[in-house]
C-alpha cells in the first residue's frame, strides 16, 4: 500500500533562485564578491556595492532583480522579502550554486553521451571524477580533501530531506541503528536530534567516515554517534539492530549490488527490527519544463529506481510488513520499509 504525503519545506524555495544558468552565475558571483552579505546587514547605498565599475554593478544589480534577489532604487538596494526568505538555506543554497555548476559543464557538453552512452558520459564526466569512491579508501589529506567537495553537496541536501523522513517515520522504539552508507553522519545526526533515546553507527569508507566524525564534533548527539569505516560490501556489519538505513544510497549501485547490499543489510536487523530505504524515485521533468536547478538530478536519470524495486527486494528477503510512503521534494522520494520476521 503506498501512502502520499505531501511537504511543502520552505527549503525548496531556494529551487526558484536557480532557474537558469545565467540567473544562478550572477547569484553565485554575488556570493563570491560578498555583495549578499553586505546586503545581509540592510539596505545599502549603490556605490558602496560591488564591483566598483559602475557598468559591472549595474549588470549585476540588473541580473539579481531580474531573479528577485534584490530590490533596487536609483540609488539603494535590498534584499527582495523573497530571497530573505530562503537565507535561513544559505548552506544548501550555496552548495548547490557550486554542485550544479559542475554538472551543467557535463551536461552542455556531452548530453548525447548521457542519453545513449552512459559509461563514455561517465568516463568523461566531471560529475563522475568527483564521485570517486575508489579514492575513499586510504585516509590521506589529498583524498580528504577530494572528498570534502561532494560531501559539502550530499549533507546539505541531506540536512533538510531527513525531516521528510522523520516526518513519514515514528522512531520512538529505536533504540540502536545503523545508516549505511552514512556519509558525513548529518542523516544520523539529524535522527538522534529527534529521538534523545536513539544511538546511531554510521557505515561508510574511511575518508568519508574521517570527515563525518569532524563534521559532528561538537554537536550534543556526537556521543551518541559512532563511525565504523568499511567496505559495506564485503566488511563485517554491526548485527542486532533495531533499524538500518539507507538514505540514498541503493541507486548507486547495479540492481544485483543493490540487492546484495540489501541482504548484507538484514542480517544486521534484530528480529522484530526494520529496514528503511530513503531514496529518489523515477526521474521525471518538473511541470514547468527543464530548469538549470534540475540537473543534480537529471545526471542521474538513469540510477533512479520505482519503489516498486525495493519493495519486491524487501518481500524475497522474507520482510514482513513493508510500506511504501513517498513525499514530493525536488522529486518524489520514497520511503520503503519492512520488518524482520524470522
């Protein structure tokens, strides 16, 4: 049975800042030169902005009040109710100006590779040469700090889709987890938050659990977070778990990968426990057509499963229970879950 939710998360809205490329370049360059900060303090006299040449400036403040960031004057500026509106998302914001850049390079030049060519897109692609998990398994300062730049994209947006899930999921008897695959730790973070009972190990390669213990340090919750660097495909995994998770993470995985890591994953639910999938479904265009802010996803068209995968993957492995939620984002995610009965 599949239950729709709908979330209507202020976050989204930083979506309508980013709907060309053109649009989203001026508002990064805004970012870069410390203009939205400036303006972040109040209205500002137009000489006091950069840049100093007055064209520029005046190209720039053009660009931004087309996009509604600002309001200008003749001689003042400010920032739109709008834009102010979505600060509070400055950090997914931002991570996306940077991600999505990254990907419109990919996506202008080799489009034809991406539709019918997959492995030549993905050996070209820059996407992909960030994504290098093969580069995750010796902890070393160069690999951390590859690492850095799409985990800064992976926990922002996680930052904000874990209260979707927490929104669909009652863990009030969870008292151990696992999240597999867990990146920086911010989705295991954000669970043990809200439920003080709850403890949390996160699973993943050793650079990425390197930077998630430096990204949780010093939160209340750290204590209650653990980071166990492995290869979840062939290392030893935590057993006796009242949940396990994983928080898109399958789709990077063939169907026969993902279905293995599904069967590893379930040996480590306690009987009675469940296990969770938090993931993206089908890609499909958004109602008003391509917008530049949907190519984090249109580059991954072809790894988005149906729920309907996971589900049937859950009843062969013998689950029990299993529930299909989805909730509308940026796309529909869906949460599959089922509960271990033998």
């Amino acid at each position: 049975m599949e239950v729709v939710s709908k979330d209507n998360s202020d976050f989204l809205r930083v979506d309508s800042f980013l709907k060309t490329e053109l649009a989203a370049g001026a508002l990064r360059a805004a970012f870069d030169m410390g203009l939205i900060d400036r303006l972040c303090a109040g209205p500002a006299h137009i000489d006091t902005l950069p840049p100093r040449e007055i064209e520029a400036k005046s190209l720039l403040l053009g660009m931004l009040a087309a996009n509604h960031v600002v309001v200008a004057d003749p001689t003042h500026v400010m920032l739109s109710d709008d834009f102010q509106a979505v600060l509070p998302f400055r950090d997914l914001l931002e991570a996306k100006l940077a991600f999505t850049a990254i990907v419109a390079e990919d996506v202008r030049n080799l489009l034809p590779q991406l539709l019918s060519d997959l492995p030549a897109f993905m050996a070209k692609s820059k996407t992909f040469e960030l994504f290098r998990y093969d580069r995750c398994f010796e902890d070393t300062a160069e690999n951390v700090a590859h690492a850095r730049e799409w985990i800064r994209f992976t926990t922002a947006l996680t930052r904000y889709e874990a209260q979707s899930f927490l929104a669909l999921a009652d863990l009030t008897n969870v008292r151990c987890m696992m999240d597999i695959g867990g990146n920086s730790g911010e989705f295991a973070l954000r669970l043990c938050r809200a439920y003080p009972q709850l403890a949390a190990t996160v699973f993943d390669l050793p650079v990425v659990c390197t930077i998630g213990r430096d990204h949780i340090d010093g939160a209340p919750e750290a204590g209650r977070i653990t980071f166990q660097p492995g290869d979840m495909r062939r290392d030893a995994l935590p057993r006796n778990l009242d949940l396990v998770t994983f928080k898109s993470v399958l789709h990077d995985w063939p169907e026969a990968d993902a279905l293995r890591l599904l069967a590893r994953a379930r040996e480590s639910v306690r009987i009675g426990g469940r296990l969770a999938i938090f993931e993206r479904g089908r890609f499909t265009l958004p109602p008003e057509g391509p917008v530049y802010s949907m190519l984090p996803n249109l580059v991954f068209f072809h790894f988005y499963r149906s729920p309907e995968f996971y589900l049937r993957a859950l009843q062969n492995l013998g689950f029990a229970d299993i529930n299909i939620q989805t909730v509308e984002l940026d796309m529909k995610f869906h949460l599959i879950s089922g509960v271990r009965r033998a």
